[in-house]
C-alpha cells in the first residue's frame, strides 16, 4: 500500500450459517424523526494530498492533530465529490496514497448536552481505506470504498467545554491484491527510464479508479437506547402480504416496541408488538416493477415506536422504514417477480460523470432516472460495486429492479484468491447485505463481475462466497458475472441465474458482424445444455463516439453501435422464449477509465455520452424496450389506460404503446 497500510484486515471468527447478520451493529439509513435529528456535511472541505515520497508524512506530523490549515497549504474539496478531477494539477487526477479532508462543526447544545442522545458520525463512502479522528482522537477505521462506516461520537461531543468539533478524514486509494477491488503498485526501478521512487498503480478493471468522500458525510442523533436495525422479508399468501420483521435494540434490556404498517394514504393496515413478528396486509399492493403492472412500486411504511426506561426514565426512538411486498423466485427457465415471469431489460451503470468522478449529486440521479424510463428500462447491475443509498431508495420509488453487485471486480490475479481476500469479500457482502437487505428493488446479489473463474482456486472461493451471501439473506438469487466459457468456469454452479458478458464482432471478429448471430446462439445453447438455469446477458455492447457516422459502418461508429446491437437483439428474441431472462446493455453512458491506446477519454459504450446526450442507438434501444415492455406487462389493459396519462410518471402527450 502506497505509504503503508495503516489497518489491518478484519478477519471473521467462526461464520453465523444461516444466522441473520454476522456483522455487530445495523447500519439504518439515517432519517429525521421525532427522536432523531441529521445534519449533512456536504459543502467545502479543506484537502492535502500528501506527496511526501513515502506518502506519511501525515502521520509523522500527526496532522489531526491540529487544523489543517496550521501544518501546511490546504485546497478547497466538495464534498461529495472525487477529488481527482477538480484540480488543476495533473499530479493530483493520478495520485495514489494518503489525502487528507478536514471540517469543522458546530454543533447545537441540545446534542451536546443531553446525555441521553447520541451522536454519530457516518461517512457514505471512502475510497478506498480511510482513518477518522475527531478533535483528534481516533474514531474509526474502514477498508472498502463502496459501503457507509460509522462512530459513535457523542462522549468526545459531550465531554469538552466546546460545541465545535474537528472532522479529519485521511484517505489512502491503494489498491492490493488483497482489496475489492484488487490492485497492485509496481515500482519501476530502472533509473534509466524513471525517476527515483517512480511507481504506478495497476488494476484488472475498466474504470478509472476515482477517490475521495464519494458520498454524504453527516453526524445524526438518536436516544442512547435506539432501534439499531430493521430487517424485513416479506412474502404473499393467496393475495395476503406477509410482512416479517425483526427489530434489534441497543442501549438497554428494558424495552417495548411497537410497529404499524401504513399504506400509502397513510392508513394503518396492519399493527404489532415485539422485536419480531409477522404483519399480515389483506389484499395487499404488492410492490411490481416498473412497466409490469399498472401500479408499480407501491410502497408502505414500517413505523417502529421503541419505548425504553433510563435512568431518566422513559424515553422513545422512532424510525419509518419503507417496505415493498413482493416475492423474488427462479426456475430453470424463469425469473419470477411476484410469481410471474420477469425479463430484464435494461442497463449497466456506473458511478460516474465529469468532473465530480463518482461523486453524489442529486441532479444527475434524477436525470438518470428519467432516462431510465424515457428508455423503458426496468432494471440495471450496479456494475462494479454497490451504488449511494439514495440509488437505492429511488429504485425502491420508481420499480427500477436491481442486480445489487459488490466491488469484486478485477479479481485476476492467483493471490486475490486466498483466505485474506476471502475473508474481505465475505466481510464486503456481510456490509452490503446489510445495507441494501431492507430494498424491494433489490431482487439479486451478484458477488463478483468477470473474476479468472476458471482458476482452480476459483471453485472453492465462490462456493463460500455464494453461499455465505444466501446464508445472510436466504429471500434472494445470488450469481456472479462470467465471461468464462460454460465448459471451465469453476464458480457457475453455485450460482442461481448464469450471468454473462461477450463482445462479439467487438473484442475479436473486428467489424465481422455477420458472426454475431451464430457465436451468441452457441453461447447461449452451451450454456444451458450445462445448467439448466436462466439466462441474463449482462454486457454487450460497442464503443461509439457520438457525431462519428459510417455507413456501411466501421467500429466506433453511432451506426456500428446500432446494427451490432440489433445482431443481437435477434438471437435475445429467440432466446427470450425458452431460458433467456435479460440483456443488460453495456453501458448506459460513457464513462471514464485509465488512460490507454483502447480508450479515448475513456470507455465509449454508452448509449447516451458522459453528458447524458443520447447516441442513435438510444432511440433503437428505446423502441425495443417498450416493445417488449407492452408484450411481457401484467395486467394489459390496465397498464394500457396507465400508459395512456395516468400515471404521474408518464408523458401525458406521449403514448408509449406506440413505439414510433
Ligand atoms: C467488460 C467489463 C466492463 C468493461 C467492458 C468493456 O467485460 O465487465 O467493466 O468496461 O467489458 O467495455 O470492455
């Protein structure tokens, strides 16, 4: 690790089989409530990157333990944002090690003074390793770029003669064999063609490795005894909707709790008692995706009441928690949402535009989201690691289905199949469970994207991962995405659904387009004649630069883009009728990547820019979607008159059953 890793790796004790969490501690959305209070920390930070030649001068000049600005020159950071891209500096978009953030807080007496609230400090999303101190002392530590930390802070808040606090955050990008998503530093020694101490960065994936506060940072209250997680199944018997739940406490032995389930006029339909139960909901909405149903995404809300005796005698926490009714189940030849067939058609993400990298914004997720159903998408893999919890909530809100896939990207190398990594990646999907177990939109886990599957290593380590992920949450299909042929991939049968990337006439076959047809059929029949299990296309696709036009066309033009998409949408026709259940395009906008001779300014297969402009085959693609939306959708005619200017979502000047 470029200056040193300064955690350790948290190596699990004896695995909780079929135990709910195996992780200490929930990790709730933090929401404001009658007992809860949250303040965001978005705006400017004051950075360092630490270019000292071994990176820690940081830590030999302990530089939290004084403001930033005292120890030397500091830069204006926003956060949520990467930093990489918003300097002038050219050393700054490539460096790798330890950046350090700082922020200063007030804060208002009634946290600081009542000792029966709690203060926690929690961070969305460091990339990649990040220590916490407050005023100084040391809070938290966290490995993993992708998932929320927090610390407890309130005896730090609560002791001293002041309201302030100081927030340091030092951030290290290094990537090892051994972290998700592996990397290594190689040292380039000749100093006949490098500077002394040169190095670089490598990594087996194909984006540009963005780093900072990637997400919202924020300090939220709760009563010293809280509900501290919510985990919620749910299921449908004969039109009732079951609703289990199950409330964990911290703080206190002496509790009650109380629990209504409220629908979407805010009508209680349902009521219990206890840390866990069974809610059952009469003729119950149930939670459909988008364009499947006339009523998609209907959610109701779980409101928790926890009341507690303290020594200052009772208090109570409140927390909502939306819920979606609905079943997830598969088939050897189907996917099945609320029992009826489901086809994912829809996209591969990222993370990802201009100059704030991978940072959180708001407009973007909503111009996103609009593009998703002006597409007719109903569905996309959070390609390659876990997105904001705010995605989340949207895909909850919308019926945007979600293949929630963790940061096992590049795992390439022999050594990132070991027992350290192995460990990590169970600790990632325990992390990761345990944020996103609560989202109806979530119908899949995915453990990993593209690993060396056919490695002999490969067999034992996706066995455990996979079923360490179905032990944590046994409601869902979990699979991970190969682009290993069907005859050696070690870890596909473990997996419930095969998931599968190929470039034809892209990657090989340059400009043949007339193999397409032929090599994806092949593709398709091998693999099921192995597994008998579904199908998702997971990637395909061709870089385009938008404006470039061929015709007859060549590579890298809108028109190559287009005709090779519909090669395959031919063979995805076929194929749709017997195992195939999706086709995920890659990708749905440009994005950036590491420089190289294959990319300019980065991977060009969206089918809208980076700046969210549609290339022509948007439109095809667009047309496609919603065909198959009209064909596949449950409950026609219904939908028919939703379509037609009923639904708040829609266009009220646009039909969408015609696809002109
Ligand atoms: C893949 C990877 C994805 C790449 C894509 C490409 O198979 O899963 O991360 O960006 O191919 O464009 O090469």
């Amino acid at each position: 690790m470029a200056g040193g890793a300064a955690g350790r790796w948290a190596v699990l004790g004896a695995l909780v089989w079929g135990c709910a969490l195996a992780l200490q501690g929930g990790m709730l959305y933090p929401r404001d409530s009658p007992s809860r209070e949250r303040r965001e920390l978005g705006g400017l930070w004051s950075f360092r990157a630490d270019f000292s030649d071994n990176r820690r001068q940081g830590f030999e000049q302990q530089w939290y333990r004084r403001p930033l600005r005292e120890l030397g020159p500091t830069m204006d950071m926003p956060v949520p944002s990467s930093f990489n891209d918003v300097g002038q500096d050219g050393r700054l978009r490539s460096f790798v090690g330890w950046v350090w953030y700082e922020r200063e807080v007030i804060l208002p007496q009634r946290w600081t003074q009542d000792l029966y609230t709690r203060v926690v400090l929690r961070i969305g999303s460091a990339h990649y390793h990040a220590l916490v101190w407050v005023n100084g002392i040391h809070v938290a530590e966290h490995e993993g770029g992708h998932l929320p930390f927090e610390a407890d802070i309130s005896r730090l808040v609560q002791t001293g003669p002041l309201s302030s606090c100081r927030i340091t955050i030092a951030i290290n990008n290094t990537l090892t064999p051994h972290t998700l998503p592996p990397g290594t530093i190689q040292y380039q020694k000749d100093t006949s063609k490098y500077p002394k101490g040169y190095f670089v960065q490598n990594t087996d994936f194909d984006f540009f490795n963005y780093a900072g506060l990637h997400r919202p940072v924020l300090l939220y209250t709760t009563p010293t005894t809280y509900i501290d997680d919510i985990a919620v199944t749910t299921d449908v018997d004969q039109g009732t909707g079951l609703v289990n739940y199950q409330i964990f406490v911290q703080g206190s032995d002496h509790f009650e709790l109380k629990v209504r389930l409220l629908d979407e006029d805010g009508g209680v339909v349902a009521q219990g008692t206890g840390a866990q139960g069974q809610l059952q909901v009469p003729s119950a909405h149930l939670w459909w995706p988008y364009l499947m149903h006339e009523h998609p995404a209907y959610l109701y809300a779980l409101e928790v009441r926890l009341t507690a005796q303290t020594a200052a005698g009772s208090t109570s926490d409140f927390y909502t928690l939306p819920v979606g009714i609905r079943t997830v189940a598969v088939t050897k030849r189907q996917f099945l949402i609320n029992g009826k067939p489901f086809y994912f058609h829809g996209v591969n993400k990222h993370e990802d535009a201009d100059i704030r990298g991978k940072g959180f914004d708001w407009p973007l997720l909503v111009k996103d989201f609009n593009l998703l159903r002006w597409l007719g998408a109903n569905a996309f893999r959070t390609s390659h690691y876990p997105y904001a919890e705010e995605v989340m909530q949207l895909c909850d809100r919308y019926g945007i289905v979600v293949i929630d896939e963790s940061p096992g990207v590049g795992i390439v190398l022999p050594e990132s199949y070991d027992n350290v990594s192995l460990h990590h990646h169970l600790e990632v999907m325990e992390e990761l469970v345990r944020r996103d177990k609560n989202h109806p939109a979530v119908v899949m886990w995915s453990v990993a994207n593209e690993p060396t599957s056919f490695l002999e290593p490969a067999a034992y380590y996706f066995k455990t991962v996979i079923a360490h992920t179905k032990a944590l949450d046994p409601s869902r299909p979990v699979t991970f995405v190969t682009r290993v042929d069907s005859a050696s991939d070690l870890g596909a049968p473990y997996v419930d659904v095969i998931c599968v990337n190929s470039y034809y006439s892209w990657y090989h076959d340059y400009g043949h387009m007339e193999v397409i047809q032929v090599q994806l059929t092949t593709q398709f029949e091998k693999w099921y004649q192995v597994y008998q299990k579904p199908i998702i296309q997971s990637e395909y696709g061709a870089d385009t630069i938008a404006g470039f036009h061929q015709d007859p066309p060549l590579m890298f033009s809108e028109e190559y883009q287009k005709d090779l998409l519909e090669h395959y949408h031919w063979v995805l026709d076929q194929k749709r009728k017997e195992y195939v259940v999706g086709e995920l395009i890659w990708n749905f906008a440009d994005f950036m990547t590491d420089q190289s001779p294959m990319r300019a300014l980065g991977n060009k297969k969206g089918i809208f820019t980076r700046q969210r402009q549609p290339k022509s085959a948007a439109f095809l693609l667009r047309d496609r979607y919603w065909k198959i939306a009209n064909e596949t959708m449950y409950h026609l005619s219904a939908m028919k008159s939703w379509c037609l200017g009923n639904s708040p979502f829609t266009s009220k000047s646009k039909n969408y059953f015609s696809t002109a």
